[in-house]
C-alpha cells in the first residue's frame, strides 16, 4: 500500500533483489507477487502512485546479457535493459534500423532515456509508447524467456503484432522475462511523426512508418486502447493511398482516447495528417 | 535494512538503507546533503537531478540500491579546491536562476549536457534541459550560462 507524507510520496515496503545471472532471476520471479524491475521508469512512478505494490523487485537491470546490442546471420538483436540512451548512440542500430534511433532519441527527456530501457517500456504496454509504434513498424520479434520444469531457460518468440492485448497488457506470463527485440529486415526508409505540447510529453498522437524489401509497416501511438499496428498490404503501392483511403484505413483499427489534450476526432484527425506526412517522408526518400 | 556501498561525489561510502528507499532521500537524508530539490516526485520536474557514472539521471525514480558499486555525484561535488565549476560560475555570471529551487538540477543536467564531445547549439541546449522544469520561467538567462560554460569549457 502506498500511502502520502505530507507531499512526499513513498513506496510501499518491498524485497529488493538483484540476481546475479538471468537464471536466478528467472527463479525469483515465480515467487508471489514479484515484479521485474529494469530501468524502473515505469515501475517506480506506477508504484508512487499506488497502481502497483509488489511484494519483492526482482531487479534485472545490471544483468549484462540483457545490455548486449549484437547482429547474427543479419538479425539484429537488443537486449531489454538497453537504455534509451544506449539505443540511439549505437551505430549498429543506426545502420540496421535507424528508425529506432530516431524514436529513442525523441522518448521522454535526457534524464529519462539514460534510465529507461526498452524491454521495460514494451512489458509496461503503454499504448503511448514511442517505442512500442517503431517495433510495431519494424515489424520485429520480442523474445520472452522463462524456466521448464527441468530448470532450463526456454524461448518463447511472439510477433510485436502479437505482443500488445489491451492498456498496459501485454502477452508476456508472470513466470516470464523479456530478453530481447530482434529485427530482421534492414530499414532506411522510416518517418516517424508525433505531436506534443512540450518535448518530454507523451505523445498526443505518433505515427511510425518504415519501408523495408518487405513491404511496408504503421505503428499507431495513443490512438486505441493498447499500441496498434495497422495492415495496408493490400496496396501494392504507397502512392495509391490518398487521403480518403488513408482515413478509411485508418477508421478500421482506431479507437482514440479522450484526455485534456484533446478529444477522439482532434486525435483522429492528427492521425491522418500524421501518417500523409509520414507517407510523403518515405515516399521522397531515395 | 541492505549495505550498500558506492562512490558519492568522489569518495567510497558505506550505508545502511531500506529496500524501498529512493536515492534522492539516501543524499538528502542520510548524508545531509540539501542541495538536490525534490520537486514533482514523479520524474518530470527534474530538479532532483544527480549524475549517475556521469550522466544526468533523476533521483526520485531510482533506487537507492540500483546504484551499488557504481558513482554518484550532487552538486556538491562539483567545486573543485574551493574554485567553483564552469556550469556553476556560468550560473553565476548570467544570473541563471530566480527562486533557485530548479537550479541544483539545471546545474547538473547542464554538466552532464557538457560533458559529451559535441559542441552544442542553442537549440541543442534547450532540448538538453527539456526534462528540468523551471517554474519561474526564467529559462533564457539558464540557455545563456550554458552557452558561456560551454565556451569556458572548450577554451
């Protein structure tokens, strides 16, 4: 329970543990009402507030298999604790998916971004992640790890499309840690749009769109219960898509919320002229 | 209560904390060091900005114990010999604060915003203070002891 001191707001009591190997951690979270704890930019201030009061904090953030930005056989892979931060100074991420870096580098404020990580803003499920629309766009892979009943650490690999159920739920189980983000497809063709009424605000609305030899991906930020992924593949061609055919699109998958920054139709709006400037972006980069 | 032990403001130190307490309480309380503000509580504000292995972080989201074995460093720390820091005298010289209250966080944002190797614009500057708050509104004379602790710096 937490509770007010004056103005001061205090966290409940909890167990603080850190685990030394993802192995440990990964026993420690079976225990009743444990949380992981990574950046804790999400955690903390959830806690602060009194929407979340675990027992035990089982704190995964200095584990280093879980900083490691790596590619294999032309997959990239980082890990859940790298930081914000970490992600848009990385020159691999840069080259693979530069559209990452550009999302990392627009999240929250300095301070925020050299503690906040990536893995811990996609199992919050924010539907105004920033993060969440580029890995929806990127069309990436979240791997999820927990134990077998031998004690061994298995995989589980869940599409980003998949990953996201409803606000602040995603599919990940409560015996379960998420890993890493891999992405397989090179991207350099990316715009990503977003408004808000100071830099460090959530987005109103965002929009991440990326072109691969794929085709093409849209995330949506704050414009539905949970961050959403929109289809178009049924256009062969982005210069097909005018304005009607972008709002009918769009109509489809949004149900925006309604906040004192503005109403379903303001965020509604700022989504079709959102995705057009993104669409434009890609289209005039050669 | 858990040992932690950690590098404050140059120097080893040992201490004795509770599971869920936040750094900005352990220096303020426990090592009675006042001049971190907690402002917001909520990682807006900013003016309970710390540097952490250098970098600007806010201390009211992390725990005390996420910080074992690594540095910390407050204002405090800053002054070197009795000679005050570039950002510090900056401050000073173009009256970058009003009430004062945000200013140990501007300060320390501002040295960690220093630290890379990029020179800065002014705009650069700004969107490297955009999570410190300033409720006076008195961000430009903040904007321009940055800009002259910068050039102080790469002199």
């Amino acid at each position: 329970m937490s509770w007010i001191k004056g103005i001061k707001l205090l966290l409940n009591d909890f167990v603080y543990k850190a685990p030394r190997s993802l192995n440990e951690a990964l026993k420690l979270i079976r225990e009743e009402d444990a949380k992981v704890l990574a950046g804790g930019h999400s955690l903390i201030p959830l806690m602060k507030l009194g929407f979340a009061s675990p027992e035990s904090l089982i704190d995964i953030g200095k584990l280093e298999e879980l900083q490691a930005i790596e590619e294999t056989n032309g997959v990239l892979t980082v890990g859940s604790c790298v930081s914000y931060r970490a992600l848009f100074e990385s020159e691999m991420v840069k080259s693979y998916v530069p559209l990452l870096s550009k999302v990392a580098s627009q999240v929250g404020d300095p301070q925020v971004r050299a503690r906040g990580t990536v893995g811990g803003s996609l199992v919050h499920g924010d539907p105004a992640s920033d993060i969440a629309g580029a890995i929806l766009a990127l069309d990436a892979t979240v791997e999820l790890v927990s134990l077998n009943g031998k004690g061994d650490i298995v995989k589980r690999k869940v599409p980003a499309r998949e990953f996201f159920v409803g606000f602040l739920e995603t599919v990940i189980e409560d015996d379960e840690i998420l890993h890493s983000i891999s992405f397989k497809n090179k991207c350099h063709k990316f715009s990503f749009q977003k408004i808000t009424r100071r830099e460090q605000d959530w987005a109103i609305v965002g929009v991440a769109v990326a072109q691969s030899m794929h085709g093409i991906g849209i995330g949506l930020v704050n414009l539905a219960s949970k961050p959403v992924y929109l289809d178009i593949k049924k256009y062969e061609d982005i210069s097909e898509l005018d304005p009607e055919g972008v709002s009918l699109l769009l109509d489809s998958v949004i149900d925006p919320p309604a906040d004192i920054y503005g109403d379903a139709e303001y965020r509604r709006h700022l989504a079709e002229v959102l995705l057009l400037r993104c669409l434009k972006e890609i289209k005039e980069t050669t | 209560m858990t040992e932690l032990s950690f590098i404050l403001n140059g120097g080893e130190v040992k201490i004795s904390v509770d599971d869920n307490e936040l750094l900005c309480d352990v220096i303020r309380d426990k090592f009675n060091l006042k001049a971190l503000n907690v402002g917001c509580d909520t990682s807006s504000c900013g003016a309970c900005t710390v540097l952490l292995n250098g970098v600007g972080v806010k201390s009211c989201t992390v725990l005390a114990q996420q910080v074992e074995s690594q540095e910390v460093e407050t204002l405090e720390g800053l002054s070197k010999d009795g000679e005050l820091h570039p950002v510090q005298k900056a401050f000073k010289e173009k009256h970058g604060l009003q009430c004062g209250f945000c200013t140990p966080g501007m300060i320390m944002q501002g040295v960690s915003l220093l630290n890379g190797s990029n020179e800065l614009s002014e705009s650069e500057i700004r969107i490297g203070i955009e999570g410190n708050i300033c409720r006076c509104t008195g961000y430009q004379t903040i904007v321009d002891a940055l800009l002259l602790a910068q050039c102080e710096i790469n002199k």
